[in-house]
C-alpha cells in the first residue's frame, strides 16, 4: 500500500514537473495535450496542486467532453473557483452528460440559473431519479447511489435479456450483474454478466439468479458501505429501501472515494482541518480559518500553564523539577494518543461498540499499567543517575506511572464520551487529551515533588 502511495506521489509530481517546463515555455498546444492526455480524476490532482492563476489557465485548456467529469474530482473550494470562471453555457454543457450521482454531488455548487437549464434538459424520468438521490443525505447510501439501473424479470429467457441490452445499446459502466426484480419493482436477486454470456440463452434467468452478497438500505451510512464492500469482495451492490423495493445501485469507484475522502477527513480534522479546502488559498483567508482551532489549543495550554504557575515555588526551588517534567507530560500524551487512535479507528471500522468497549477499556488500561510500571523504573533510574537524589526518582516513576494509566483511560473513554456528545472524535480527541494529560502529569510530578522534596 505504501509502495503503490508512493508511485501516485511520484506521477503527480512529474505531471508537475512537466506541466511546470510547458507552462514556462509558452507552448499551449503542449500544455493541452498533456492536461488531456490524463483521466478526469489526474487533471483534478494537478489543478489542486497548482496555484490559482496557474490553475485557470490550464483549465481553460481541458477539453470540453472533460469539463463536467473533472469539477465532481476536485474539492468544492477549488470547485467554485473554476465554475466562477465559467459562463452558464459552458457549466450548462459540462454537466449535462454526468450520471445522475455524480451531478447530485455538485448541483448545489452550480448557479440557480444553470441548474435550471440542467433540469429543463432532462426528460422527467431522470428529473424525478435526481431528486429522489438529493432527498437522502450525502453520506449515505442514498446519496452514494445512481439510480439509473437495468432491471430485468426473473420469467424471460437469457436469450431475451441478450436482445434486450442490445437493443438498448449503451450499458452502466462497471456492470458486473443485473438485478432480477418483480412486477412492482421489489428486488429479487441479481445475475451475473458471467452466467449471462456463458449459459444456454434457452435457460430462464430464474434457475441463474441468486441473492446478492450484501443488499444495501438506502440509509446506510457510507463508512458502512464501505466496510460491506470490503467484506463482501463487492463490485457493486443493490440499493433498496425499507419495503425492498429497488432504488439504484452502489459501484466500487463511489466506494474508493468513501474511503479516500474518510481517510482525507480523518488526518486533517485532527489538526482542525477541512479536506474541500484550497491548499493554495488567499493567506488572510487560510489563516482565518486556523484561528478557531488554535484559539482551542491556547485555551488548554493556558489551563496547563494556570496549573503549573500555582506550583511555581517548587520550580524555584527545585531545579531538576523544571527539566524533568516534560517527560512526564510527553511519555503520557503518547501513552493517550495510542489508545485514542486505536480506539477512533475501533469505532469508525465497527471493531468497537457499546458491547466490547467496556473489554477495550480494561484491557488498555492493563497495556498502561504495563507500560507505566516498565518506564517508570527506567525514567526513575536516569532522574536518580543525574541528580543523584532517590526521592527525585520516586516521584518521577510515580509521576510517569499515573500518566501513562491516566493517558489510556483517556484515550479510551474520550471519544465515546465525544460520539455521545454528537462531536467528532477525530477532531477534539487530541486537543482534550493533551489537556488532561498535561494538568495530570504537571499535578503527578510537580505535587508529589511539593509534597515530598521540600518536606526532606
């Protein structure tokens, strides 16, 4: 996995490279067979990786037929930016030829004017496919479906579904099965292309047709989806509401970008991060948007500064308190954040519930007890070898042992305490256990050596 994130790394930084050498020369014809020799989703990295106005330029020079495809690859912010750039005729061309998924995941980003134009230009059935995908919420599985599916009966012929997608001509990308539903449209089972062109054509669909691996409820959210298509070795899946009636199906590039887009969500919230941001946006603007997260983190630090001033004569007094005790609040902030990204992963996989976690706890609370009785010993042994002081040693392998079980009992109870609250773990976590372990081990260390160093 590594291996195959570093070779995407090293294309995208020769499409740079080589964009960069064409741009510089001022030969647009180069610069436009290079942007349209890649997919959709490579033309959609490279104009996020470029800067605005460089941006513009090479967009005006993506083909039309590509127009539509690369503003769904791209973030909303830099989304904007290029609609902004386009006239409603042009946006009005781009998307007409979207599946209807895809145009439901941008349509609110379009002008009203051009959404207009795009609903008149469609015949009512794929109006009323397209406002059914927007009535369920985006990250769900209603909101991941294309509705526009072929369904067959289970009482015809293979030799009848043959004629059929021929005379239908153009068929879904990545179609892997076709779904058996009945009279009513309630879904029965699926058949395979596979059964399909290599059976006797004379064969009824109902003696080929079987369940589908995993039916999908159009309220599923989307990490679930994810987590039934890796389960279920899926590459597609049907989509069905509460009654079992066929509303549309799930293919596996939606599901990549679920799992792309979560990872994305995951490494930038905790560091108060948004992934549709433009990485090259207006500095005032990016650092704006930085205030709210790090005005969080001053608050906390100033909690652990309020804590360790009241203990300020000790620090006086005592030197070796004010160089040791850093390694207090280090050793325990790694001890939490251990058990607390195991624990966000646990529960955004499904490998932690309400019915394990309390197993969960204990058992990171004995890793912590484990680790806090091993190093305190070390930390001890190396306090007592610099200042020769056994006292100073006790308190640290105390001060380290309280730390390390206080950081995983954070670790493991804060983002079930954050879900319940309705707060994204993956965005509040750190801040909150960086708190709690800091005021523990300033209290830990600096306490004891109050209480025990000044009274010898």
């Amino acid at each position: 996995m590594a291996m195959r994130d570093n070779q995407l790394e090293e294309k995208t930084a020769r499409h740079l490279e080589s964009l960069s050498e064409a741009l510089g020369s001022g030969t647009k014809s180069r610069v436009r067979k290079l942007v349209n020799s890649l997919s959709a989703a490579e033309i959609g990295d490279l104009l996020e990786s470029l800067q605005p106005a460089k941006r513009l330029a090479v967009w005006e020079l993506v083909d039309t037929e590509l127009d539509g495809e690369v503003l769904v690859e791209v973030n909303d912010e830099v989304r904007a930016g290029l609609i902004r750039d386009m006239s409603p005729e042009e946006l009005v061309i781009a998307v007409g030829e979207l599946d209807l998924d895809d145009l439901a995941d941008i349509l609110d980003d379009l002008p009203d004017a051009v959404i207009r134009e795009v609903l008149l230009s469609m015949d009512r059935q794929d109006r009323e496919r397209l406002e059914q995908v927007l009535s369920y919420p985006e990250d769900s599985a209603g909101g991941l479906m294309d509705p526009d599916v072929i369904t067959i009966r289970a009482d015809v012929s293979l030799d009848v579904v043959l004629r059929y997608l021929r005379m239908r001509g153009e068929l879904p990308r990545i179609l892997d099965c076709l779904f058996v539903v009945n009279r009513s449209g309630y879904y029965l089972g699926d058949l395979k292309l596979s059964d399909l062109l290599t059976c006797d054509p004379s064969r009824p669909v109902t003696e080929l047709m079987q369940p589908a691996p995993s039916v999908i409820p159009v309220d599923m959210p989307a990490g679930q989806v994810a987590t039934e298509f890796e389960h279920h070795d899926l590459v597609s899946a049907p989509v069905v509401d509460i009654t079992n009636r066929l509303l549309g199906r799930i293919t596996i590039d939606d599901v990549v970008d679920v799992i792309r887009d979560e990872a994305e969500h995951s490494v930038l919230t905790m560091a108060g991060l948004d992934e549709e941001d433009d990485i090259f946006a207006p500095v005032a603007q990016s650092a704006l948007r930085r205030w709210v997260w790090l005005g969080v983190n001053l608050i906390t630090a100033l909690m652990a500064a309020m804590v360790l001033y009241a203990f300020e004569p000790t620090l006086d007094k005592i030197v070796a308190t004010a160089v040791l005790f850093p390694i207090v609040m280090s050793m325990g902030g790694i001890a939490g954040t251990q058990t607390l990204t195991l624990m966000i992963r646990g529960m955004a996989t499904g490998q932690v519930s309400a019915l394990n976690a309390p197993a969960m706890l204990r058992k990171e609370l004995a890793v912590g007890l484990l680790n806090g009785l091993v190093f305190s010993l070390v930390v001890s042994a190396i306090a007592w070898y610099w200042y020769g002081d056994v006292h100073l040693g006790m308190v640290m392998a105390v001060a380290i042992m309280v730390n390390l079980v206080v950081g995983a009992l954070a670790g493991a109870l804060l983002p079930v305490i954050l879900k319940r609250m309705s707060i994204d773990p993956a965005l509040a976590g750190g801040v909150v256990l960086t708190t709690v372990t800091d005021v523990v081990g300033i209290l830990a260390f600096v306490g004891l050596a109050t209480w025990l160093l000044l009274s010898h």
